[in-house]
C-alpha cells in the first residue's frame, strides 16, 4: 500500500436506492440558491443538458436559455441532463439581451463568466446571501456576446494556468455554479 493512501476499511459504493435522491415534486419545494444560469446562444446539447444536471445537483433557481440555445423536449438535452430537465425550472428568450433586462428588473446582479480586462477572478468572488446572482455562460466559440458583456455588472474569470485560454461550457458552469453554491448556501 502507498504511503500515501490509507485505507480506512472496506468500501462499498452506494445503490442508487441507497442515496435517498429527491424526487421531481420534493426538489420543486425545497429553498433553492438564488441563482440563475443563462445560456447565451449555447449550441451544444450535451452542454445544456450537463448545465441541467448541474443546477439540479446544486439546487439553483432557474436556467434560461437564450437565442440558438435548445430548450427541453429534446432526446439529446435529455442524454446529459438525465430528468434534470424536469426538475429545474427554465425560460426561454429569443434575445439574451432581454432575459437580462427581466432579470435585472427583479434586482439580479449580473455576472458574465468572460475573460474582460476588468474581470473579477473566481477566486476572488465575494458574495451577499442577501441579494441575487445571476450567470451568463456564452457560446462554445464566441463566448458571451460583447452587447451582454456591456450591460453585466461584471465579469468573472476563471482562474486558468495551462496553454489553454478556455474551458468547455459545461466545465465552466460546473465550477461557477458550485463556487456559488458554497457561498450562498
């Protein structure tokens, strides 16, 4: 055995019965953070259902997807976000613009994850358990549009330390949606 693992016994993993899961109409009911997640024009299904999942996991408010983003009925959304798309509430707007002008008239502050030259770093984050966040995550290629970038209150970037300058869609939410998460639970 390594030095540096110890085992501690004999590990079973965990039947699915055993894991005591909401259901669908228990997860409706339950406080969720107050966080929304808005696609803006996301193409990748798998994306958008992994976004699903994730916001289920982390019990956030709402997702909305915007302009090319695909909304649920949709087999492939379902492939990735495996009935998540049942449980977390979501819109649709044609116009990324206007879902954050919904938002902010219900006093959302809003972040896009961006690499902006006066970008917040993820790290750095610091929240009010008070007040409202919202999300907005950006096309695999273009990431968030400049027009949505000009009307956020800022932008956060994640902190990255490779040869790469971007992280998948879905990787990108993972980490914003738990740091959230931990923040505002």
């Amino acid at each position: 055995m390594s030095n540096f693992v110890r085992k501690i016994g004999m590990m079973k993993k965990l039947k699915i019965t055993e894991l005591n899961r909401l259901s669908v109409e228990e997860f409706k009911s339950v406080p969720k953070i107050p966080l929304v997640v808005v696609l803006d024009n996301v193409r990748s299904l798998n994306n958008i259902g992994s976004v699903f999942r994730t916001s289920d996991a982390f019990l956030v408010r709402a997702i909305y997807l915007c302009g090319i983003s695909s909304t649920p009925p949709n087999a492939e959304i379902h492939k990735t976000a495996l009935g998540a798309e049942f449980s977390v509430d979501w819109k649709y707007f044609e116009h990324t613009l206007d879902a954050i002008e919904a938002l902010k008239k219900e006093d959302y502050y809003i972040f896009s994850i961006e690499q902006a030259d006066k970008s917040l770093s993820l790290d750095e984050l610091i929240v009010n358990k008070s007040k409202k966040y919202a999300v907005v995550l950006g096309n695999e290629v273009k990431g968030v549009g400049q027009e949505v970038v000009d009307v956020s209150d800022n932008c956060i970037e994640i902190p990255q330390y490779g040869t790469k300058h971007s992280l998948n869609v879905s990787i990108a939410a993972g980490i914003v949606i738990w740091e959230f998460f931990q923040k505002l639970r």
